[in-house]
C-alpha cells in the first residue's frame, strides 16, 4: 500500500521510514536475550528467532511454562511477538510468519496445520509467487496436492526442498547464534522525556534483556553503565557498582529506581543504553530441598547497595580497630570488612564521641549533666608526637548524677580542661 | 473408653494452650539475651527475632548497649551482619571487640533525616539479611512502627529500636518494649510490654563494665583534688 493511500484512509497515520540496522540490532538483543532457555538459538532475518528447546523442557517444568517464561519477557521488553511452535524449526518460522500461534508437537500433526498456510508465507520468489496464484495454488496444502515432479518442472527443485525441509524429510542445518562477549543495547525513545524517573519504563526493557542475556553466558556483573543521550550535551552516565556479582533484574531495577529518583536532568532524554562491560561467570542458585519456614535470608550485598544507591556510598561503613593508643585513631569508621587489628586498652566505651566536648570545671571537679564522679583512672595516654596530632591525657571513667557512666580526659598540654570523650552505654 | 491414660499435665504442655500468667512459648523464635534473670522473664528465653523491641533508656549511658552486647556477639560470631542505623555516636571498635562482638560484622548506616532512618530501617528489616537491626530513629509514629514490625515479621533479625523515656507513654506494636534506668549500681531492666502476661516488678541486672564494678562509691582523690593530677602515678601508656 502506497503511504499516500494508507494516509487517505487514516489521516491521523504517523509514518516512519524503516531502519533495518536497529531491526538488526533488536532481533540480536531478543536472541542474547532468549540464549537462556537454550543453546540452540538461530536467526531468521528480519525478525525471527528461532529456538531449539526440545532439551529444554524439562529444566523449566515443560513446554507451557516455557512458554510463559519467553512471552513475560518479551513483553517486558516491550516487544509484541507470535510464539508458534513445530518439530521442525522451519515449520514453526512459518506458523509464527502466519501470525498462528500454534504449538503442534508431533510430525503427524504437521502436515495439516501447514497445508492451510497461503503460500506466500514460505515462498519469497514474487515471480513463483505469481505463478502459483495464476494456477490457483493458494495454499501449501495445494502445492502439495500437484505432481512432486511437475512442480520441480516448473518451478524449480528449490520450491519443493524448502517444503520437504518445513515437513522434516530434509534435514535443516542452522548456524546457532553465539552471543557476544559485551552487552550494549539502545532504546531510542519516542518522544523526549525531561523527568528522570520516567525512564525506568524504558530502563526496565533493557534490564530485563540484560539479565537474559547474562543468564545465557551464565555470567554476571559487578558492574554497569547507564547512559542517557541528549540532544545536545555529552549522555548522561549512571555507573552503578555492586558489592557483590549478579544478574537479578529485580534488584538492578531498584538500583535504578533509587538512582534515577535522586537524579536532575541537564536536559531532556532521547536515548537510554545500557551497557556492561566485564562479565564474570555466576553459577546458578542451588534450590533447598526441604522447605524453609518464614522469610528466606535476604542478600546482604543487595540491602547494602540499595541502602548506598539512596544515602549515598560513604553513608554505608563498617567500623575497624587500629594497632594505636590515640583513642579517636583505635576505633575509626573504615569500609565494609576492614581488616581488624587488635590491641590491649583499659575500659573502653562503646560511644566514642566524633569530637570531644568541653566540659565545665565548677571547684576542680568535671560537671556533665551535674558534678561527675571520677571512678576509674587515671590512664595517661601520650602519643603521636611524630605525625603532629600529639595527645597527652589523663583518661577517667566517670559517673554522672544520672548514673550514667561516661569517659573523660583531662588535658595535659596547653590550657588543661576537661572533656568528655565516650559513653559507657 | 479405652486408650492412654489422661495426663492433664501432658495437656498443659501443648504449646497451643496458653494460660493467663505464663509467657507464651510457641511460636517466634528468639535470640537469647545471655542474661538468665532477664531470659527467664522474656517470652521464648530471648530477644525475639523478627519483632520489634523497643528499648527506652533513661538517659544515655546506663547500659542500653551493654544489655545487648551477649546477643550480638553471639549473632556477629555466627557470620550474621550487626547493621547499626543512624547510631548517635561512634559505636567504638576497641570496646565492641573486647565484648566479643565481630566488629568486622559491625556496619553503620549514616541517614541525612528521621524519615530515611525510618527508611533504611525498613530496608534492612525486609531485607532479611542481617542478624539484628539496631536504630535509633529520631521521631516515629505509630504508623512507622507498624510498617517496621511487619517488614520485621517472618525474618531472622530482631530488630532493637532505641527511642526516649518519653514514648513508654505512647501505644506501640512492638511486641516487646523495655525501659532501662540505673539501681543500687545496676542496670534495672522494666519490661513495659511482653507477650504474655505483664511484669509487675523490675528485674535488676548487673550490666557494668568489669573494670567499674563494686566502685560505688567514689574512690579516687581525683575528685577532690584534681589540679593534683600530675602528682599521682597514672598507669602510664608509652607509644
């Protein structure tokens, strides 16, 4: 149909040229995706592909749930598609090229659910096309009910292989994909969007095919850049780091949530791509075998990604302790996991305060909250002459008119005073 | 009729037989608090895991910590994360260790607001990743304590919320709330709401540091005389 006839029947029609390249790029996006429900997966340009999943089967609870499993996928990737499935790979090409979904599981069954295909699905000659039409042959059934050899007459030993191999009695040897070593995939979107938030629709898509295809090389990432391109400016680049490997859509997809909500666009976004980079191999989960009651154990790497991805990556720390007598230098906030060393103190808080409070001297004796109690002490602590953060102190442990028992020092260098340091809670 | 003798005994023990005055045991599991007297009074002997336990100090630095030191060095020591939200100060590395805890387990999450206190707080509790949750939420309503005690439920952690004296007034869903004031030199441990039925009197424990027990009274000159300090021998810390 001409565009100028299609647009006299449908004036509000909005026509966009054909860009093969990105058909390309999509069909190798659904393929690396959909490489993990099986190896076997091969092309049809433009827009097939094809799956054999007859060993797969069994590994996902039979051919039904199999199905659901790639139709929530594609859809969550945002693609509308036709599921047909046949003994033989060309069969099914054909049935889904019909727009049948049909699932037909045995050879004998074959025959006549093709026979009512119309013969244009499988042949692409326009000039056979054209012959086959001025006989009356409209359907495969009616090919197949003329003379095997008249038809190789007239039309070619070609027509007739491509039917023997749609019906099995040809082998159909396919080159199968090999997904590539990288992930990179584009969503050109259709209008701008100026709300970061708005995005993670189009950002789901691509995580979901992203963790397909993670699956499929049975990898994952610790890693992986989120690039959101501009009209003018240079993209927009999200890095999101993980503590620990994965390939779990759900939790990439959080990540993203809370990255993007805390995110100001310079300007609006015509493209997202999603891309990682270094693939490191990740064994499935293993599957408990008896039932575990209550929650099942979260991953603790997941709580503290979502956790950094909000607050922040310094607003998540561990804590370690230090080969040192300067107390604000014996305990400190360090990464996750420090390494720990060690050392023999007296009594020592569980508070340290970040910076030590003057504390007021009312007839030589420290007050905090009332006059305090000295109980333990003194222990000297003099040290760090050699980096300029000299301490020289007289630590106590003291009691406060509430009971409560703190740590304090009196300062030994300059103008002396009292200070409180750390809280026995 | 024939069959086993009746034991009203055997009866009594079902676990789904509950009777006024008794603590409920079945059910939840708990994470023992290492203190027999306060175990002894705490449904299931313990911190009860996947719940909320709301601990009231009276002020700070009367050994709100200290009660909980035995569980979480028990939790850390078994490879479980200590997860510390929006903490009021350093939790110091030096003491935590010498109380057995793995401090390597120990992390602190540092929140810019009450409400991502509350947040994280959630987070970590619906995670079900850590061994026990730790906050010291700034403000919280009732409403924030339901959302809390049902992202706790079902999961392995308790979930210790240290809030002030002032809330014991306030209804709340934890199932375990605590006030803890000072007594005769020991930790004095009121146990505002438990399942089961209340408890009337205060149970007292002594939850001091090793190094200021039996110090009662004060003992040093110190406080008498402290511009004397340089006069007297300190236990000298040469590095």
């Amino acid at each position: 149909m001409a565009v100028s006839a299609a647009l006299a029947l449908a004036p509000r029609l909005s026509v966009a040229p054909r860009d093969p390249a990105a058909e390309t790029e999509a069909l190798l996006g659904v393929a690396g995706w959909a490489a993990q429900f099986t190896p076997g997966v091969a092309l049809e340009f433009p827009d097939c592909v094809l799956l054999e999943v007859s060993g797969s089967l069994k590994l996902f609870g039979g051919l039904e749930p199999l199905l659901e499993l790639l139709r929530r996928g594609l859809k969550e990737m945002g693609w509308s598609t036709t599921l047909a499935v046949a003994p033989t790979p060309r069969a099914a090409f054909w049935l889904a090229l019909a727009g049948k979904g049909e699932f037909i599981g045995s050879t004998a069954e074959l025959e006549p659910a093709l026979a009512a295909l119309p013969v244009e699905i499988f042949c692409r000659n326009d000039e056979t096309r054209a012959a086959l039409e001025a006989i009356g042959v409209r359907t495969l059934g009616e090919l197949r009910a003329l003379p095997r050899d008249g038809v190789a007459r007239r039309f070619g030993q070609g027509l007739l292989d491509e039917l023997d191999r749609g019906l099995g009695r040809l082998p159909d040897p396919r080159i199968f994909f090999v997904p590539p070593a990288r992930f990179r995939a584009a969503i050109e979107l259709p209008a701008e969007v100026t709300q970061a938030e708005a995005l993670l629709f189009a950002v789901r898509r691509l995580i979901v095919q992203l963790s397909g295809f993670l699956a499929a090389r049975s990898s994952g990432v610790q890693r992986f850049v989120l690039r959101l391109g501009h009209r003018d400016r240079a993209a927009t680049e999200i890095t999101i780091g993980l503590v620990a490997l994965s390939r779990d859509a759900e939790h990439f997809t959080l990540l993203l949530r809370e990255r993007l909500s805390g995110l100001a666009l310079a300007e609006p976004v015509r493209e997202v791509i999603l891309q990682a980079d270094d693939l490191v191999p990740l064994s499935g989960r293993n599957l408990g075998l008896l039932i575990e009651q209550g929650k099942p154990p979260g991953r603790w790497e997941s709580l503290v990604e979502r956790l950094r991805a909000r607050l922040g990556a310094d607003a998540v720390r561990g804590i370690a302790s230090r080969a040192e007598h300067r107390p604000e230098r014996a305990g400190v906030v360090a990464d996750l996991e420090a390494k720990q060393m060690q050392m023999d103190f007296g009594e020592r808080p569980f508070w340290l305060l970040d910076r030590p409070r003057p504390l007021a001297e009312i007839d030589a004796v420290p007050h905090h909250d009332g006059r305090l109690e000295l109980l333990v002490g003194p222990e000297r602590i003099e040290s760090g002459w050699w980096d300029d953060d000299e301490v020289a102190r007289d630590y106590f442990v003291a009691r406060t008119q509430n009971e409560a028992l703190v740590w304090i020092y009196r300062e030994r260098r300059g103008e002396g005073g009292w200070y409180l340091h750390g809280v026995f809670a | 009729m024939a069959g086993k003798p009746f034991s009203f005994a055997a009866l009594l023990e079902r676990p789904d037989i509950w009777r006024g005055g008794s603590l409920s045991r079945a059910g939840t599991p708990t994470v023992p608090s290492e203190f027999p007297r306060l175990d002894a009074e705490l449904p299931g002997s313990g911190w009860p895991a996947g719940a909320l336990t709301e601990i009231l100090p009276a002020h700070e630095g009367i050994g709100e910590l200290r009660l909980l030191g035995p569980a979480l060095a028990a939790l850390s020591n078994r490879g479980l994360w200590l997860a510390w939200i929006a903490p009021p100060h350093l939790p110091y590395a030096p003491a935590l260790a010498v109380a057995g805890i793995d401090i390597g387990k120990i992390v602190i999450v540092r929140t810019p607001s009450a409400k991502e206190t509350l947040w994280a707080t959630e987070q970590a509790l619906a995670s079900n990743a850590c061994g026990a949750v730790l906050a010291w939420p700034k403000s919280v309503k009732y409403a924030d304590l339901r959302r809390l005690q049902i992202a706790a439920e079902g999961g392995r952690a308790p979930a210790f919320l240290f809030r002030s004296p002032e809330a014991a007034g306030e209804s709340s869903p934890a199932p375990l709330r605590i006030a803890l004031s000072t007594a005769a030199g020991g930790l004095e441990v009121r146990v505002l709401k438990r399942r089961g039925a209340p408890l009337a009197r205060p149970i007292l424990l002594p939850a001091m540091p090793p190094a200021v027990r039996g110090k009662n009274h004060h003992v040093d000159r110190y406080s008498t005389a402290a511009t004397a300090a340089r006069d007297f021998p300190p236990r000298l810390v040469h590095a």
